[in-house]
C-alpha cells in the first residue's frame, strides 16, 4: 500500500542525549507559535461510553457526544472496553523499543518510498522545520496492508501486542462510529459500512525531556459536511520529562467516496449544498502524501473546502 515517503533526518532521541541545545530546525519562530491557553475552569469533554454499548443508547451521553463532536472536535472516553492489561502491556513494550539502541531501532527504519516504519512523517523538504520527536508508524488494520519489516522484533512481544491493541481500537471505532451516525441523523450502520475493512495506522511517538483522547479527523468533518469539527493536534514539549504517546489512525475502507453524505445533505427533507468536494479513496491518499508538518491549513479538510461567494 503505497502512502509515500519521507526524507531521512536526525535522530532525535540521540541528539537530546548528546546536545543540550535543541537545533535550530527544531525551533519554530515564535510568529508561527499558537498562545497556549491556561484557563483551568475549561474541561475537555468526557465520553462514558458503557452508556453507549450494550443497547444503552443513553440520549444523555449521546448528546455529550454530539455536543464534543460538533463544537469540540474531541474528546475523551472512559470505560471504553479495552482491557488494561492490553493498554499496559502496549505501552511498555512501545517503551522497551524506544529504549533499545539506536541501530537495533534502525532495523526497522524507514524506506525512501514509505512513511511506515522508524523515523519522522511526512518530511519533504530539507530546509523544512521539524517536529522534536522520534516516531514508530506501523499499518495494523487489515491483516493485508502488514507489511513485517517495520515491526520490531524486540521485545519479542511487540507483534502480538500490537495486533491485540489495535483489534481493541477496531471495537471501539465501531462504538463510535454507530453512536454518531445516530447523532447525525443516519442509520447506526451508515458510518460503519463506510469505514469497514478500513486502514488502520498506529503510530507511537518519543518525545525527549488514562483516559483515550478521541479527535475527530478530517474525514468525518467532510462526512457530516462540517457538523463535526476537526481539529488540530498540538502537543506542547515539556522540557524536564520524555513522553511517549500511541496514536490509532482510522481511514474510511479503500472503496469508499470521501466527501459529504447525501443523507446528510438530504437530512429532514432539506436540500443542503455541499461545503466540500467529493474524492475516491486513491485520491485521498495522494492528498494525504503532500501533507507537511504546516499545520491545519493544509488538511484534507482544507483542500476539499468548496468557497462560497457571499452575496451581493
């Protein structure tokens, strides 16, 4: 499965050991630096989503959910269904990787032509600031998009903890994808059909010195033509402690038609115009490979925006 490439950088684990000074195509200019808000009395929604299983359907947590999706963008779930010992046995093998040598981590590292592997996303340019971080990309979901030379051997592990975690992810895209489907207005299985047998990326970051975090992606934005928000994911470095994360990436299947659902434009008998294009599957991937460390702008989402003229 072609997604493609990413040029060779640094280290970045062996340059916080070696350097105290970060360089300085790690350092963005402080124009391009969002304000990063401190106002405690704002909570991130919390999803329980034992309300949502089981043929609950909660209309409370369903609107929790509604509300999170649209005016959010993300949220978190408790009581998701996956096992800790399947989230701890996930992190401290992700940890044992990120702790092995550097040409052990080599092993699995990534090739000109594709994104998976060890190393950086999405690098394209040379003089292209990057991100402060190293990253472990792997295609979990379906078994046929696996491709074995990017999964680490060490711990010996890995592999089956890998694949039970991301079956535990497949479980609970499922929960939620039902859930807003009813939430927009859809048959519970609308969502589901389209993003059955779909891909699923996991990708584990180290970043030098709980509760699942949902973020609404691009696709589900264009989905429900702009009812869900899409966000951007910003991370802020902590300077004293290393940070690992584990992030799932769930695509619509490979036959799948990006772009706003007609039972969305045509919901309670009224005709909606579309506010963004529709693209194939293959398109989509092609979009997704001129992405760049830029931010939000360059989104899918943002590509697929149709303007509108204001009128006269």
């Amino acid at each position: 499965m072609e997604l493609g490439g990413s040029l060779a950088v640094p280290n970045v684990q062996e340059l916080a050991w070696s350097s105290k000074d970060v360089p300085a195509r790690y350092v963005r200019p402080e124009l391009e630096l969002d304000r990063v808000s401190k106002d405690e009395s704002v909570r991130v929604p919390v999803i329980d989503m034992s309300k949502l299983v089981g043929g609950c359907d909660d209309e409370d947590e369903l609107a929790k959910l509604h509300s999170a999706s649209r005016d959010w963008g993300f949220f978190q779930v408790i009581n998701h269904g996956v096992p800790d010992k399947v989230i701890l046995k996930m992190k401290a093998d992700i940890q044992e990787f990120f702790s092995r040598p550097l040409q052990e981590k080599m092993e699995c590292a990534q090739l000109p032509s594709d994104i998976q592997g060890y190393g950086q996303a999405f690098v394209v340019s040379v003089e292209q600031k990057l991100d402060w971080g190293d990253m472990l990309y792997i295609l979990a979901q379906p078994q046929d998009v696996r491709n074995m030379r990017f999964w680490p051997r060490v711990p010996s592990s890995f592999r089956a903890t890998l694949i039970q975690y991301s079956i535990e992810l497949e479980k609970l895209k499922g929960i939620l994808l039902s859930s807003m489907a009813r939430n927009l207005g859809l048959e519970p299985e609308k969502l589901l059909t389209l993003f059955e047998e779909g891909v699923q990326g996991v990708r584990m970051n180290y970043y030098p010195p709980c509760a699942f975090i949902v973020n609404v992606g691009d696709v589900i934005e264009i989905m429900s033509n702009g009812e869900y928000k899409s966000i951007e994911h910003r991370v802020v470095v902590n300077p004293e402690k290393e940070r690992l994360s584990i992030a799932a990436f769930h695509n619509s299947n490979r036959n799948a038609v990006i772009g706003p659902l007609p039972d969305i434009l045509s919901k309670e008998q009224k005709k909606r115009a579309p506010n963004y294009k529709s693209i194939s599957y293959q398109e989509f991937l092609k979009l997704g490979q001129k992405a760049t460390l830029e931010g939000k702008e360059k989104g899918l989402a943002h590509h697929l925006k149709i303007e509108t003229e204001a009128a006269q």
